[in-house]
C-alpha cells in the first residue's frame, strides 16, 4: 500500500491532493516528505470570511510537521497562495490542516496535546523528538478550541480556592464546577484579591450568576465580599475542610508552645506528639495510636485542645440546623472560659461566620466540602507532572488542559 493512499485515508483535504513522496533530511533527520498541490482550477479560501477568491501569487514553499509513521518524523511541503478577497483585502490563503505561520499541523498537535495530558510536557517532547515550544503550543491550541466551544450551561453550584504558585506568596485563584457528575475547572485568575474573583464573574456574565444556588469558599474576605456582591442569592458555603484546618493550626501551635516550655524543664512529655493529636483517630497508626493513649491519660493544654477539638466533630453529625446551631453557641461558650488562646481565636471565627457556617446543612448531602480539596490535589499533580513553565500563563493552560474537561478540536485519527 503507497504512504499516499494511506494519507488520502486519513487526510484528505479538500481542494488539494497529495503529490510525490520521498525521504529527506528534515531537522537533521531522515524524515518522510509529502508534497501537496491545490487541484487545478481551484481558487483559494480567505482565511477571514471563508469565500473564494482569485490568487494574488505564490508565496515559497514551507513546511508543515503531520503526524509521525513508523517513527519516522512526516512533513508536508507546500507553497501557499496568496487570496485577493474583496473584503478582507490579499493575505495568505486558508490551510485545512493547519493555521497562520504555525509549522506544525492540526493534527499534529492534537496528537501532542493528548499525550501531554498523560506525560510530562518536557517527556512528551523527549519521546516525540521535538521542543517544549511545541508541545506548549499544541497545548494551547487544545485550551484555546475548548474555552471556545465548551459549554457553560446549568452551573449551579461552584466551589473556589486559592492555591500557591512559584515562590514569593503568588496564587492563582480557582472556581471549580461542583455540580454532580460535572466537577471541572472553570477558571483561574492570578493573585486572590477581590477584583480577581470578580473578573470571574464578569466573564462568567449576570445570567449565569443568577443561576447560582450554593457557593463554596473557605473564610478569605476578598472571596466573600466578591460572592456578596456578584451572587447574593447563592448560599455561601463555608468549606467543611479549612473550618477543620483552623483547628489543625490551633492545636499545633498551643502543642510547639507547651512542647518548647517542657523541654526547657528537661522533660519530653510531647516527644513525638505532633501527628498524634492532628490526625483524625481512625488515620493513626498503631504507634500514634499509643501515644495518643499515653498524651490522653496527662492534664496538659495540648490534650484540652484536642478534646475541644474532637468535641465539635459532633456539630458535623446533627441533622436539623437549629439542634446544630445551639451546640455551636455552646461550644464556643465553654472554649472562651478556658486559657487556650488560639483556640479561642477559631471559636471567635467560628461566632463571626456562623450564618455562612450554618448554611452547609442546607447543603448537606448535594455538595462535597471535599470536592475543592480534591480538584486542588490534582492541579497540583498537574503543576509537578508539567514542569517546566516560564509564565504563570503557560501554567494556566496547563491546568485547564487537564482538569477542565475541554472538548477536543475534531482530528483525522483516533490512535493517541
């Protein structure tokens, strides 16, 4: 079977045909180089408006990377036309398989940007004998298709975080899809100020924002004060994990501080204690499990903040919110008697945001508290699997190639 038939099988393009078929040295490889001609009496196509027009000239011959045979690298040649179109004046003619000046094929990158999605970018590129640039740009095309042709339909429940990029306190801030059964990445923007979520909003568009019916966020102001403004019909959520987090803190800090009192008195009362008082009793290993036993049997202040601790879990199990909400008034009495200073600082926040608390039992059972958390793991696996960046701009195309569940540009072949 002729390379050209296979070709005519895979990409026939309309209005050209495929010519002679040789090696050559491409790139300093020796490559598979396929000619292609516009059929005779064919005109070309404005790139702007889609209409035919008479050619202007001819412009030299380039080259175009398609897709790789036998690991052999292929390329097109071919000489572009230049189109004289009545409204859009003489520019270089619309190519089927590819775009503007870009070398490699529609094709090709789409191959590309699918296996970026399961290696690294920079191992894609090794594998496939090519450069980061490429695989960049084939990444990119994908973004660009998917945010352009992805639908933002029936988005009625969105969760957003803010997570650590680089070095020097630089963020990205994140809204996430939490509907059921669609859980993606809508968008990121950089830094986590007020105007940043409100960007979101704005491109998200009124329409959609009346549409929203929960909200999931964790106590940072500016994100509230945003959702107050943009979406004050959606129930604000507060997310389960960082109330429980300001917990985690609290705990730490009165144990480093009880611990460094003890050891300056030549005691090790709280020697590797730290992950048994943090870990939530079903995580403990059997080791932890014993110390936490022996810290349990000691009247220290790290002890009392855990138990205080482990008391409000039960505000997690009530099933009517009043029931809820007079076991929160309560526990916060009780933690401000006590001499358990951090402690007191959550159970303040825990009173200033008690509405927003206390709407997560209207939510409860239709949006996971841990849904966030998880979608920030994987960006996060993203940010190492794709390393490499150089712009916070190349890592937002990373992070919505592979948690934002974009349509694919249509290709000719389905191997990769």
């Amino acid at each position: 079977m002729l390379i050209k038939t296979v070709l005519n099988r895979l990409a026939r393009f309309k209005g050209f045909v495929f010519g002679n078929v040789f090696f050559r040295k491409v790139e300093g490889e020796e490559s598979v180089v396929v000619e292609i001609f516009p059929r005779k009496r064919s005109r070309p196509v404005c790139r702007e408006c889609g209409r035919k027009g008479p050619r202007y000239d001819l412009q030299p011959v380039r080259t175009f990377q398609y897709l790789p045979l036998f690991d052999f690298k292929v390329f097109f040649l071919y000489a572009p036309r230049r189109v004289s179109c009545a409204l859009h004046g003489v520019h270089v003619e619309a190519l089927p398989w590819g775009s503007g000046k870009e070398h490699l094929t529609n094709d090709y990158k789409l191959f590309l940007g699918r296996w970026a999605r399961r290696l690294s970018w920079s191992e894609t590129a090794r594998v496939f004998r090519t450069s980061w640039d490429s695989v960049y740009r084939a990444v990119s095309y994908m973004v660009d298709y998917g945010l352009n042709h992805r639908s933002l339909e029936g988005i009625t429940q969105i969760g957003i975080d803010e997570i650590a990029v680089f070095r020097g306190h630089k963020y990205l801030t994140m809204v996430y899809q939490l509907n059921e059964g669609v859980r993606r990445l809508l968008w990121c923007g950089i830094d986590r100020k007020t105007d940043t979520l409100l960007s979101f909003f704005k491109e998200f568009g009124q329409e959609r924002c009346a549409l929203l019916e929960y909200v999931c966020t964790d106590m940072w102001a500016p994100f509230l004060d945003a959702i107050r403004q943009c979406a004050p019909q959606a129930k604000n959520i507060l997310d389960r994990f960082h109330i429980m987090k300001k917990f985690g803190e609290a705990i730490d800090q009165i144990r480093r501080e009880e611990h460094k009192a003890f050891k300056a008195e030549g005691q090790t009362v709280l020697e590797k204690s730290r992950w048994a008082l943090l870990k939530r009793p079903e995580n403990l290993t059997e080791n932890q499990t014993a110390r936490l036993a022996d810290l349990l049997k000691l009247n220290i202040q790290s002890v009392k903040a855990y138990l205080l601790r482990e008391d409000f879990q039960r505000f997690w199990e009530f099933k009517h919110a009043s029931v809820a909400g007079r076991f929160l008034d309560s526990w916060c009495k009780r933690t401000m008697r006590t001499k358990l200073e951090p402690m007191k600082k959550v159970a303040k926040m825990l009173q200033n945001h008690k509405p927003l608390i206390m709407n997560w039992f209207e939510a409860k059972g239709t949006l996971s508290s841990g849904a966030v958390e998880g979608l920030n793991l994987k960006a996060k696996l993203t940010m190492r699997k794709s390393f490499g960046f150089r712009s916070t701009d190349s890592l937002k195309i990373a992070l919505y190639h592979t948690l934002a569940n974009l349509p694919d540009p249509p290709g000719t072949h389905g191997f990769s």
